[in-house]
C-alpha cells in the first residue's frame, strides 16, 4: 500500500465524514469562485467604462460616491476641451432607469450624434437619431434583442414613447447593453440641462496623458481625471466596497471551510490516539503521522475544492440572470479563480488540520496505547 | 525461515551507528535501572543481561512491573536511573528513537494493537514505510512474513474478522517487519488457546534457532515460561533468575 493509498483507504473509511467535510469546503470554494467573479466582472464592467472610445482618461465630479451621480457642466467640459495638450474631449449624460420588470435598471446614454463615432459607437442596423430630434432612441444590440425591439419599434421608457431608429454596439460589452439618445433629450427628462456624467478625454498626438491629466485636476477643482482603476476610487467608492464584500466573504468561507476541516480532524484525532501511538512505537516518525493528517484533510479538501469549482460555475450562471444584475454583470471567467480554489483547498486543509496533526505526532506513544 | 530477516532494503544509519558500543557482547544489558510513578517504585535498581539468541521469560505477579520494563527496553520509557543498552546501544540517552523502534527491536504488545482498518497485509506493511522499500517491495514482504507465521490464507483478513491468535501471529509478523535483531513481547501468549499459543511460540523458538534473533518476552504463561531457555522473575522491583540464588 502506499502511502498515497492509505491517505484514500483512511478518508473512505469515514466516507460519510468526508462527504461532510468536503461540502463544508465545497461551499467556501463556491463562495470565493461566484464572489471572485462577481467581483472581477463588476469592476471589469465599471473600470470598461474608462476605456469609452479608447480615451485616455475620464472625468467626473469629484467625492461622488457612485459614477452615475457625477454632474459637470458642459460649460466646463467646453473648457477642458481648450486645455493644453487635450486632442477632444465628449460629455455624456449617464440616467438610469427602470425598462419593464425583467430590465430594472437600463443605462441611458445621452450623446450628441457627433461624438457617438469617437464614443466608440459602431451602428449595426437602422442610422443615428438626429441630434434635435425627441422622440428617436437608438438602442444597444444586447439590449435590443432583450426587449425584442428593432429599427422601427416603439418603446416607453419613462412614460416617455420613442422610436427606433438604429442598433449599435461598442468597444466595451457592457455598452452593448445600454440605450440612447440625443443629450437633450435626456437631460430635459432629468431637468440637467447644461449638464453631463462624465468627459471623456483623448490627448492631443505627442502630448503627455499624466501632464494633462495633471493639469485638468489643477484648473477644475471640482473635477477629478481617471485614467486606471486605481484612480477609480477617487470617483466611486462601489469598487471599493465590492472588493471588500469579496474580501469578507472569502474570509467568511475559509473559517466556515476550515471549521468543518478542523471539526473532523478532531473527530478522527480522538477516535485514532491508539493507533498514532501503536505506528510511533513500531517506528513512524512524527513527520509521517503529520503527513498522514494533512494528507487526509487534503485529499477531502481537494475533492471538495473541485466539487466547489461547479457549484461555484452554477452560482454565476444563477446570478447572471437575475434581473437586477442583468446588463451590468458579464462574467468575466478568470483561470486565477481556479489557481485560487485550490489555494483555498490547500490553506483550508492545512490550517484545519495542522493542530491535529501535530498533537497526533506528538503523543507519548505510551499514553496514546493506554487509550481505549 | 531464511528470508525472514533478510535486511529490508536499509541503508546503515550513521547517526545510530554512531552510538553503538563495540564492547558490550550481549544483547541486552540493563544495570540499575530505577522506574518510579509518584511514590511508588516499580523497578527499584533492576539489573540483568540477555544473550543474544537466547529466549529469555521475564514473569512475576501482576503490577510488578514487566511492562515497564519492556517499555524501557523499547525507548517507550524513561527510567529515573540507570542504563539500558539493546544491541550495545545506549538506548537511555539515545535520540533517534523512532530509528531504533523501527530497525533494532521487534515489538509484540499485550494487547495485539493492529489497525482495526486495515487487511493482515496492511497491517505487517505499515512498519515498512521509511525503510527504502517500495509499494510493491512492502507488500511482497508482507505477505512473506503472514505466510511465516502460518497466515497465508489469512492475508486480506482485518483484525475484527481473525482470532485472538491470529491477530498475534499478525503482530508478531508486524514486529519481525524490519528484520530486528531482538523481539521484546509483552504476553504474547496470555489471551490464546494452547494451539495458537503453541504456533506463536515455534515461531519464536524458530527465530532463535534459524536466525540467532533475540527474544525477551514478558509473561506468567506457563505454556511460554516452559519454552523459554531462561526465566527471570521480577518481584518487589527487583530481578533475579527463577530457583537461581
Ligand atoms: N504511567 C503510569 N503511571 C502510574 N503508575 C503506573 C504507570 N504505569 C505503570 N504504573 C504502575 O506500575 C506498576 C507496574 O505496572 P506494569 O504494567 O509494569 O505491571 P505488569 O507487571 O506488567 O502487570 P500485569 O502482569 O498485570 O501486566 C503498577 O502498579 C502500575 O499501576
Ligand atoms: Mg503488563
């Protein structure tokens, strides 16, 4: 037998116990792979956002706590615009609001018809509304085949009626999934006229993005440039307070994961004193009775590891559908998440199964055989 | 029998060699040697030598403390004085302990201690580990020593399945894995039928006989005490040879 067989012959005679166990770590490792990329898609999603039209940087209100409550007027976004070394600068409008039951929250974009080409918008079917018309929507392809509209449909949204006149798709997925109009059309229906979200600037040829950068948040006190997710923090805070749900909820699954793992190992140390001291005495070294116990915890750990990987998979799947996240949440499949699980497993099994292990190894064999 | 202590595959161990004494032509040596647990004194300056090849009977009422002796002589203990040297290693101040448990003594407990878990096979194979054999190695070798001790339609058998004196031949089999040069067992014969009893103690005199293996067994059985070529009787925390002066 090796030593490998008699870690597997040990965990299979407690089969019922090792299920257990296994689905303790199952469930950590569901939640840290559905959290991990939840997370990672969300930020993906709204770091995408930077990328609009392949700007170089955005600008918004500085200390909102969320993107889509940034305001700048269009006044200042003019004026950016004429800043040294800025190429062009587009203002957009953000709204969002409710479609129907299934779309709880649709994006609005509100966009001049000039600016939707260095937006990055590509027109797939039907034209661009006209920039004074109010009544002409245009939507984004993911959206329009959600709502079943097309070019020529009618839509409410707002208890406002409008047309389709084009679909369209952009450089970042989740634009696919939003709709639009003329920016006075939407900034009339939030009573901000004068007023965008966000700017979206590209820098001249041969200037310096950080020195503009630099220079924007110099001359507009009230505005602050992000140009890399880390900037991102200084506009929204969701970022900040996902990553540490995620955080916090892989801490909560590694101790709910590593209390089912130090549980049996407990179990199982108690139940087998007698045999840890009889292999001492006719010759284990303490290194081989630890490797014995952590091996065991591995191997339940591992498998519950795997099993986690698809629940985790099927967790995402769930989650993808859910109405409130519909549009905003495109999993983003990530291999790390996979190295990750298996860190879990491993740290779960290790740090569950490490006091065990050593009392185990460091019986007096005597007193172990003494045990009934 | 010739194959029972063919050397399992180890290397010599300098760290133990190093502690072998060249000097001490017996087996076993045991000068002075003092066990106390609180107040009581179980071993109270005990000394004797055991040749090698010999089969030594050590009896003496319950709670004499034959056990503890045993327990010394396997490292399992400590004594409060004195010296214990087995196979001329001073085994008191000794410090690879779990080396010496696995390649210098053999150990046959009371009770037969095998894994409920595990086959006859597995049991025998589980001294092995460490000793640079492989899987298979262990196996065959397993099964050798089961066939030796008269188990070879016994060897996928776990212990809840076999008698009483199966299970000793198993430990006794388990005991002779790593070819050791002294078997110390602790009653090995108490809990067995005279057939059984009889099976383990050829087995014993065989070993002597063939190999020039050492045996040292704690017992008040008289079926063993009559095989053995000398009986010490352990009384009072002292040692002295049965009708000896
Ligand atoms: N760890 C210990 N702590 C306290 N007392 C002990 C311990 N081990 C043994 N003793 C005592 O030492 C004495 C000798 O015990 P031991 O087990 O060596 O006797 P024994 O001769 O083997 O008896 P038996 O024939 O019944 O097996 C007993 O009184 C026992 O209670
Ligand atoms: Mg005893």
């Amino acid at each position: 037998m090796t030593f490998l067989g008699l870690i597997f012959h040990n965990v299979a005679a407690r089969r019922l116990r090792a299920v257990l166990t296994g689905l303790a770590v199952a469930i950590g490792v569901m939640a840290v792979v559905a959290l991990g990329t939840l997370t990672l898609s969300l930020k993906e999603s709204a770091t995408g956002i930077l990328k609009v039209g392949n700007a170089d940087f955005t600008v918004a209100q500085k200390h909102t706590d969320s993107l889509l409550n940034s305001l700048i007027s269009t006044d200042d976004m003019a004026k950016v615009g004429k800043v040294e070394g800025v190429g062009r600068s587009i203002g957009a409008l953000i709204e969002l609001d409710t479609y129907d039951a299934g779309h709880p929250g649709v994006i609005q974009v509100g966009l001049d018809p000039d600016a939707q080409d260095p937006f990055g918008v590509v027109i797939l079917q039907g034209r661009s509304y006209t920039a004074k018309s109010d009544d002409e929507v245009m939507l984004g392809y993911v959206l329009a085949q959600s709502i079943h509209k097309g070019v020529g449909d009618r839509l409410t949204i707002d208890g406002h009626t409008y047309r389709v006149t084009g679909t369209y798709r952009t450089n970042i997925s989740f634009g696919n999934s939003t709709m639009m109009f003329p920016l006075p059309v939407l900034q009339g229906r939030y009573q901000a006229a004068g007023q965008v979200s966000l700017g979206f600037v590209k820098v001249a040829p041969g200037a310096n993005k950080k020195a503009v950068a630099k220079a924007i948040d110099r001359a507009f006190p009230q505005l602050a440039t992000v140009a890399s997710e880390s900037d991102y923090g200084r506009v929204d805070n969701t970022l900040v307070l996902i990553s540490a749900a995620n955080t916090g909820g892989g801490i909560l699954a590694a101790v709910i994961a590593i209390s089912g793992v130090l549980n049996t190992s407990l179990l199982s140390f108690f139940e087998r004193v007698r045999e840890f001291g009889v292999l001492r005495s006719i010759g284990w070294s303490r290194r081989r009775i630890i490797a014995l116990v952590l091996g065991e915890a591995v191997v339940v750990s591992l498998a519950g590891a795997f099993v986690g990987l698809f629940l985790g998979w099927g967790a995402i799947n769930l989650l993808q559908h859910q109405a409130q996240l519909r549009g905003v949440f495109h999993p983003v499949y990530d291999a790390g998440i996979f190295g990750r699980s298996l860190y879990f497993a491993f740290g779960v099994a290790f740090v569950g199964a490490l006091y065990p292990a050593v009392r185990a190894a460091f019986l007096s064999p005597l007193e172990a055989m003494r045990r009934e | 029998m010739s194959d029972l202590l063919e050397p399992a595959g180890q290397r010599t161990d300098r760290r133990l060699e190093r502690q072998r004494s060249a000097d001490d032509p017996n087996a076993i040596t045991v000068r002075d040697v003092t066990r106390r647990f609180g107040d009581t004194v179980v071993l109270d300056g005990v000394s004797f030598d055991v040749a090698p090849g010999s089969f030594t009977a050590v009896t003496g009422p319950s709670g004499s403390g034959k056990t503890t002796l045993l327990h010394l002589l396997a490292a399992l203990d400590h004594p409060d004085s004195g010296t214990i040297r087995v196979n001329g290693i001073d085994v008191v101040h000794l410090h690879q302990l779990t080396r010496y448990r696995r390649r210098e003594i053999g150990l046959v407990f009371q009770l037969h201690n095998l894994v409920p878990r595990l086959t006859a096979e597995q049991n025998v194979a589980m001294a092995l580990f460490d000793t640079g054999l492989g899987a298979r190695q262990r196996k065959a070798r397993a099964v050798d020593l089961l066939e030796q001790v008269g188990l070879a339609n016994r060897v996928g058998a776990k212990p809840p399945t076999m008698s009483g004196g199966e299970r000793q031949r198993v430990a006794v089999a388990r005991a002779l894995a790593n070819g050791p040069r002294v078997i110390l067992a602790d009653e090995p014969t108490g809990s067995l039928d005279d057939d059984s009893a009889g099976s383990v103690l050829d087995l014993f005199e065989a070993l002597r006989a063939d190999e020039g293996v050492t045996v040292l067994a704690v017992s008040h059985d008289p079926r063993l005490n009559a095989r053995a070529d000398r009986l010490l009787r352990l009384a009072d925390g002292r040692i002295a040879p049965v009708g000896g002066s």
